[in-house]
C-alpha cells in the first residue's frame, strides 16, 4: 500500500510540475505579442505564395514527329559475274573503296591461256589479211576469197575481245565508291554468280524512310527541313530535307511514305537503323505559356490569372502545340496576361496571393 500511494504521489507532482511549465510558456508568449509594435501584424504576409509569368506571342514552328529507318542512298550486293574459285580477298570489312577497285580474284589460268590463244589466232588473221590485199591487188586472189580472209580476221578479234572479257571478270570490282560489308567467303572458296561476296554501301548521305497520316499529305512537300536523333548517337543531331513523296497512301494504315535525305559525310549512320525524325511544316506566332502553368482536370484545362497584385481568377483555355517546355494557347488567355506558374496547386477562385516574383517569358528554340 506504501509503494502505490508513493507512486501516485509521484503522479501528481510531475503533472503538477508540466501544467506549471505550460502555464508559464503561455504568459510569457502573451507578454511578448503585447510587447509586438501595433505595424507588425499589419507586417505579416497574406495570401499564397506564386511567381508569375507573362503570356507571349513567339515564332512557332509547327512540328510533326515520325520514326523511319535508313537507307544507303546506294546499296548492292556484290555477287562474282562467273563460277570459280576465290584466290584473293583484296577489301577489308567496313573499308571504303573506289569505283573500279578490284575486292576478290578468282583462279585465271584457263582465262589467260585462252587470251594468248586469241592473240596469236588475230595474229595469224592479221597476216593473212595483209597477203590477202596484197595479192588482190596483183589480181592473183579471187574476190570470194578475200572476203573469206577479212571474215576470218573479224571472228579472229572478236575472240580476243571475249577472251579480255572473261579475264577480266575474274576479278570481283566495286562499282562505285562506297563502304564494303562483311566478307562472306573465303580464300579457296568456290564461287558462282549467285554467290554473296560482300555488301557496298555509298553512304555520304543516308536516306530515311518514313510514313506520315494522310490529314497531313498536302501539307508535306519536297524540300521541307527535317531534323533527326538516333539512339545510338544520343549527343548528336542530324539534319536534312524530304527528298520525296510517295504518290500512294496505304488504304489500310492511311498513312504514305516518304524519303528524306541527310548528309553523312562522316559516314557514322549505317543503312537499316531506327532513327526518329522531326519535320518542320511551317513557322507561325503563337501565344505561349511555360507548362507548368497549365492545369489539367477531367476534360478541361485551365490556367490562373493573376488580377493586379492581389487575387487569381481561374480561366479556363484551349491548348495547340507543346514545344520544349512550352505550350500554345490556343483561346482564353490573351498576350502580356500574367499566369501562375508556380503554387498552381493550392489556389482557388479569387484567392488571394502574395506575388514572390515575376520569371522571364519563355523562349522556343528552333527544332
């Protein structure tokens, strides 16, 4: 009975102690605020606080976007124009080449014997032919059989004119400059003219194929500036212009294709790869808003404009384009309005703010 009556004796002074504590901190606060000069509370600042900023009308490009893939502006397959067997391999993979330059041998032995064969075959014709009007001349030759020495002497170059051609068809030639691919055979290899080499690529300028919806095809034209990024090069960009336009649209995707065409004279974008691109349909003024100051609820979308210094009056606005941070505002606001564009969320229908500051219009870089 001890030991409880001594804690709750205990109890009571320690909340004794807390509500004299409290009381104290009480007074002593009423003390101070009574102290306060009579200006301060009229001091205080009332209202939210926002920043604002002005609506501007800027140069817009309007901008449509779209995903196509590269193509060499030249492409082939280099395939041997007869069978045989590969000697050489003169080309190393990813290595550029001029029109002309020799990429494999084939074996020439029977080409090159047969040659000497039509040399010597016009060799003998081209004497014969000499004896031949020689001989007409003294009239000791009939007419019928000159004319048999000149038709020997014509099948005799035509001979070596395709004993030339079938050597020199024993080495594989680019065809024009460009960047080989893979080598797909090898040293020893029997080859005919179905046979896959390698790959040339002329890719000084890459090609884009893409495709557009069909709302846009009499707006696109030939020459329209496109700018382009590819993941694979995230800190560069490209850039080019249509090329051309498909005179077809897909019945089933309705959209039609297009070809835009962009320098590579570094030649870093290889033919096949993904790329995304931006097309530049026209320039026009626009009146813009950060997008922060934009808000969204259900199917509307409104915006707070600041009345004087004092209060914000919600209204509501139809949106056009978003560009880099930005966003057209179609109707509902007017140029050199002011907008909130930070503290948006805790506002309401003529509340009151309290103005930290005013930001700079936005600026729209050109794609």
């Amino acid at each position: 009975m001890v030991s409880i009556f001594k804690q709750l004796v205990g109890l009571v002074v320690i909340g004794g102690v807390a509500y004299g504590g409290h009381a104290a901190y009480r007074h002593y606060q009423t003390t101070q605020e009574a102290q306060l000069p009579a200006s301060a509370a009229a001091d205080k600042p009332a209202g939210t606080p926002v920043e604002l900023v002005r609506a501007v009308v800027a140069p817009t490009e309007t901008l449509v976007e779209a995903v196509g893939t590269t193509l060499a502006r030249r492409s082939i397959e280099i395939k041997p124009l007869t069978s045989g067997r590969v000697e050489r391999i003169h080309f190393e993979t990813g290595q550029p080449v001029s029109a002309g330059e020799v990429l494999v041998s084939l074996d020439d032995d029977i080409e090159r014997a047969n040659l000497a064969e039509a040399e010597a075959t016009l060799n003998e014709a081209t004497l014969a032919l000499e004896r031949a009007n020689t001989l007409r001349n003294t009239s000791t030759m009939s007419q019928a059989q000159a004319e048999t020495v000149v038709s020997q002497h014509a099948i005799a170059r035509a001979a070596l004119d395709r004993a030339r051609r079938r050597l020199a068809d024993r080495e594989v030639r680019a065809p024009f400059d460009g960047i080989t691919g893979l080598a797909r055979v090898d040293p020893g290899a029997i080859v005919d003219d179905d046979t896959v080499i390698t790959t040339l690529d002329d890719r000084r300028e890459i090609d884009v194929e893409f495709s557009l919806p069909e709302t846009l095809y009499g707006r696109v034209t030939p020459g329209l500036e496109v700018s382009a990024d590819a993941a694979a090069f995230p800190d560069r960009d490209f850039s080019g212009e249509i090329l051309s336009i498909d005179t077809r649209v897909d019945p089933v995707g309705r959209a039609f294709k297009l070809r835009a065409r962009i320098p590579n004279e570094d030649q870093v974008l290889p033919a096949g790869m993904f790329i995304h691109l931006t097309v530049v349909l026209d320039v026009r003024d626009a009146l813009l808003v950060p997008e922060e100051a934009v808000v969204a609820e259900g199917e509307s979308t409104y915006v707070w404009v600041a009345d004087g210094e004092e209060r914000v009056t919600r209204r509501n606005v139809s949106l056009g384009q978003r560009t880099l941070g930005s966003v057209e505002v179609v109707s509902g606001l007017d140029e050199g309005e002011r907008v909130v564009v930070r503290g948006v969320q805790r506002l309401r229908d003529g509340a009151p703010i309290r103005v930290l500051g005013e930001r700079e219009p936005v600026e729209v870089p050109s794609a």
